[in-house]
C-alpha cells in the first residue's frame, strides 16, 4: 500500500515538471505585420467587407445568400468625414479615395448599394485605433505561486511520511 502511494505521489510529482514543448530560450524576433483597419455589415441582400488600404476604402460586395460578387452596382459611403460614390476596381471590389487620412478612432459608415432592382442601406463601424501587435511574453506572479505550493506540498508530503516512518520503527513494526 505505502509503495503504491509513493508511486503515485512519484508520479503526480514529476508531471509538474511536463513542458508543453516551449522554448524558453532566446525570444525570436517580433513579426511586423500590419493588419488593415476593417468592418463588416450583413443584410438579407448583401454582405460587405470594407477595408482601408493606405488612402484608398476598398469595399468588397457580395449577395448574402450566395457569397457571388455584386457587379456594376452604385455603391456610395458616407461617415467619418467621407462622402462619395465608390469606382468598381474589379466585380464586387470598389475603392473610393480617402484624400485626409482617418485619425485613430471608431468611425461609423453608411454604405448605400444599389444593383440592379436591389437598394440596401448598410451600417459598419472602421475601427483605425492602432492595435497591439507585438505583446512581449511575461511570467507573473501567479506562476510563481502555483510552484511554491506545489513544493510546499511536496516538502509537506515528505516530512508526513519521515514522521510515518519515525513512529514505525520506535514502535518496531
């Protein structure tokens, strides 16, 4: 019985110690990658995708139902200080200039398409606030609290059983 729970405290033990195949040695150096500010809007009829690459808003329409770009359509944007008809780029891509660049904050737009018989009017909201790209990774403090109390009860477990086995041999068991 003794052996079997010295087996299993053994074992619980070393699996403290599992690693999940980090490597802690030097960091590799952080992946600049900018990410374009974007929003997105659904209707019944269209799904659009808005997308604001250096000083031009690149808006992606497709129909909702079948995810096809919508060619030839009237696609005009309003808010954040931009008013204008878009330019189809490419079927369902169009771009319209942004002449000041946006400052950093939560911009709302209305998108208004017209293809063919279909008018929607659609809301989205561009977020340009900068995002945190490179979070440095740290150990806290709670980590170092798990591994205190995992030794302190290993440490514990350790005098328990010194003090079993003191108390069975001046017994002589």
């Amino acid at each position: 019985m003794r052996h079997a729970v010295a087996i299993v405290l053994f074992t619980v033990t070393f699996s403290a110690f599992g690693h999940g195949g980090e490597d802690h040695g030097a960091p590799p150096p952080p992946v600049a990658q900018a990410i374009d500010p974007r929003a997105a809007a659904a209707t019944e009829e269209f799904e659009v995708v808005t997308s604001l690459e250096g000083k031009k808003l690149v808006v992606y329409v497709d129909r909702f139902a079948s995810n096809e770009p919508v060619a030839q359509a009237k696609v005009e944007i309003e808010g954040a200080g931009l008013k204008g008809v878009a330019s189809e780029m490419a079927p369902g891509t169009y771009v319209l200039d942004v002449a000041p660049s946006l400052p950093p904050a939560k911009h709302p737009l209305t998108i208004s398409i017209e293809a063919g018989d279909t008018v929607d009017l659609l809301s989205a909201t561009l977020d340009t606030s900068a995002s945190v790209a490179n979070v440095a990774h740290s150990h806290g403090w709670s980590e170092w609290i798990v591994w205190v109390l995992a030794g302190a009860l290993l440490l514990l477990t350790g005098i328990l059983f010194a003090a079993r086995r003191r108390k069975r041999a001046k017994k002589g068991i």
